[in-house]
C-alpha cells in the first residue's frame, strides 16, 4: 500500500465513524435500558421526531467540531513540532493535496472525491 493510499484510508476511517450509536438512538427516541441514560429517555420520550432530528444534529455538529479541531491540532503539531504518521513504517505524506488534514476530512464528510480521483 502506498503512503497515499494509507493517508486517504486514515482519513476515511474517520469519515467513516462520523455517525453514532448515540444519535442513532436519539432518532429511535430511546437508549437501551441498561446504558443508564434512563434521564435521556425520560426527555426523549417528550420530543417529536423533528425535536429529536434537531437534538441529534445538534450531537452530530459536537461531534464533527470535535474531529475537527483534533485534525486542527495535529495540523499545528505537524508545522511547528514535526509530528508524523507513520504506518506500517511508512511514513502518511503531509498535505498530500496542498491542503489540511480537517480540510480533507470535511471534504470527505461532504461526499467530494479525492483530488486525484477526479
């Protein structure tokens, strides 16, 4: 597997885990019993589908803000203190595409291909 090809799988993994068990229950109106959310569906229960679809967007953003900033992190971490990826022993390329590491990945969130797939 080339470097660039590991650098894109990393950053589909994480396109990849953007949705949660979480929000998915949210959408159901319910947690299983035994996650001890019982406070979460006693609140649940009292919305609607469409207060519910605002209330998981509402985790869906806290999420995705959430990878965002840790990509934003590494990024600083990469220009100012050499940090690096290394897979396999290969090392992941920096900027493959002349951009961040959050840019690919909202990128890939918002379904575009790879620059050197198009």
């Amino acid at each position: 597997m080339t470097a660039l090809q590991l650098y894109k799988n990393l950053i589909d993994g994480l396109v990849q885990r953007r949705k949660s068990v979480s929000i998915r229950n949210i959408l159901q109106g319910s947690f299983p019993e035994e996650s001890g959310h019982a406070y979460a569906n006693e609140i649940l229960g009292q919305l609607s589908l469409e207060q519910r679809e605002i209330v998981a967007k509402l985790v869906q953003d806290g999420k995705d803000e959430g990878t965002h900033d840790t990509l934003a992190y590494f990024n600083e971490q990469i220009d100012l203190d050499g940090l690096r990826f290394i897979q396999h022993g290969i090392e992941l390329p920096i900027a493959p595409f002349g951009t961040e590491l959050f840019w690919d990945w909202g990128e890939r969130c918002d379904g575009k291909t790879w620059p050197d797939e198009r």
